[in-house]
C-alpha cells in the first residue's frame, strides 16, 4: 500500500492512503532509505511511502520504504550542526514569510533561505508580512527589498495577515502547488494560513514584548489541502537557517543575479572577492547585482568552511 505524509512527530507519522483514509504509521526497525541523503530524519512530510498494516491493528501501519523524491528542502539539523534535516520533500514552491518589523527578519537570514532553495531546485518567493505595523522609518526598507529581490528575479509579496484584501494575489500564485512554508516564529505564518484554508484554526502566538521575538507555535511539520487545489506544508519556526554541504566555490551559483555573469570572470575559480577581471564585482558596480546582496554573499562565504 502508498500513502502520502502528512504529518512527522518524529516517531509517528500521518499518511494518507490510496483509498483517501488517514492513518497513524510508524517505522518498525531500521528503514531503508537513499544512501546519498544522509540526515536527521528518513521520511519527511510530502514524502510517498508504501507500508503494510501492523499485526493485531485494523487501521495503524507500519511504514517499509520511501519513494523517490523528486527534490526536498533541508536545513542543518536543530540537533547537529553536522547533520542534515529534511524540512519537507518532493515541494513545487518555498515561501518565505518574512517581517521588517515585530519581529524584525535579517537579509542575511532570507539569503540562507533563497540559496538553499535554489540549490535543491525549487522555485523561490518572499512574503513581506505585518504590513499594517510599518511605520515610515520601514518604507525605505520595504523598497529596498523589493528592489533588490526583484533584481535578484524573485517575487515579493507585501501583505498583512490579517487583511484578506492584501491576500488575493498571492492566492493565485500558490493555487494548485504544494508550497512550503516558511519563517521565524512570529512573523505571522500561523494567521497567514488560517486566511487560507477557513476553519483550519492552526495556533498563533503573539511576539514576546521584552525580546521581539516570536514564540514558537508549531511544534511538527504538517501538510494540509488548499481549497480548490494545492497544498500547504507548514514547518516550526526558526531561529537560524544553517547551511550544510555547501561548496565555497558553488555558493555564487545559488545566486542567480551573479549566475547569469558567472561565465564572464576572468578566472574559472573566482571567489569574487579579490580576483581582477570580477564580473560579480563588476555587476555590483554597475548596480545590475544589488550592493546588499553581494555584502551577505561574501559574509555567507566567510562562514563556509574552507576544505584546504
């Protein structure tokens, strides 16, 4: 029997099977999985599984494999920075929501999240949310931002959770797509998807007063059914988005305003930093790469570890 993830706790799992049922499963024993994926976790929410149903239960299954991805995000797993964690797999879209304000979201935090999206093969966008908190100081780094993603070829979407009339185009964008979710704790993840899918009531949580940080609300990946068609995978807030495996000389690849250049560098291994005949550096000269975006690249780049 198949049955579609729905839900991790670590030890239990929700499918939906073949017959439209959901049922608890488990792993029994040691599954085996893709030797090249080595993480945290062997099965992630939007993974496809077979299972058998466990002896002396009607209902309850005993997972036995996982079919093949077709991609997955992960992240550096919260136990062991040496590890991965599967976020979610087999995503047709990575939605980051992010906050200029209450809690404030860093750049350098959206750039760890669109690089390791870009290097898993999923399509990337940026939800700028709790608009009706900006105040003026804000609206620069709005426009900032738009301009600067926009450059970078992603979409921004400006919006306040909690104003239905902001949410309409963004809507459109993720119908019919299984979209991950995404973002510290809150930033308005929880409220934005409650506007989604009616009735779902997922708990939110108000910032801390005294830190400005969010208050993690959801504990466990979970995927649930957009009306009309689609998905969406909600995921734990978080803190920090490692980065795991990454190449120093392959992060400038993961950035598409400086991969479309790439082939320009005078030399095959440019790190662009201090080589001559740069086009990365070049292209922030000529603004076509925005300045803020190349400084996150090299302050990414210092935090790589070097293999030599």
């Amino acid at each position: 029997m198949q049955g579609l993830v729905y839900k991790s706790t670590g030890s239990w799992y929700l499918l939906l099977d073949e017959e439209g049922n959901f049922r608890d499963a488990r792993i029994k024993g040691k599954l085996k999985i893709d030797e090249d994926i080595s993480s945290t976790n062997p099965i992630a929410v939007g993974d496809t599984v077979t299972f058998d149903i466990e002896e002396g239960t009607t209902d309850n299954g005993i997972i036995t494999g996982v079919k093949d991805r077709h991609n997955y995000m992960v992240r550096v797993s919260p136990h062991n920075k040496h590890q991965k964690h599967i976020i979610a797999a087999n995503i047709d879209l990575a939605l980051l929501v992010a906050s200029i304000a209450d809690p404030r979201t860093s750049t350098g935090f959206i750039d760890r999240f669109l690089i390791t999206a870009e290097a898993y093969h999923i399509p990337a966008i940026i939800v700028v949310n709790k608009m009706d908190l900006l105040k003026e100081k804000h609206e620069d780094v709005l426009q900032q931002w738009q301009e600067m993603y926009g450059l970078a070829g992603y979409e921004v979407f400006p919006l306040s959770a909690t104003d239905p009339n902001t949410l309409a185009t963004l809507k459109t964008r993720i119908q019919g797509a299984t979209t991950l979710f995404s973002g510290h704790s809150g930033v308005g993840k929880s409220t934005l998807i409650n506007q989604f899918i009616p009735g779902i009531d997922i708990k939110t949580n108000v910032v801390s007063g005294w830190s400005g940080k969010g208050q993690h609300t959801t504990t466990f990946a979970e995927m649930f059914d957009l009306p009309g068609g689609g998905k969406i995978i909600d995921t734990p807030g978080v803190k920090e988005f490692g980065l795991i495996d990454f190449e120093r000389e392959e992060l400038s690849q993961y950035f598409p305003e400086m991969r479309v250049v790439l082939n320009d560098c005078k030399f095959n291994n440019c790190l662009h930093v201090n080589e001559p005949g740069c086009a990365v550096k070049q292209g922030v000269i000529n603004k076509t790469i925005a300045e803020d975006r190349y400084v996150s690249y090299v302050a990414i780049l210092e935090s790589i570890e070097k293999k030599w």
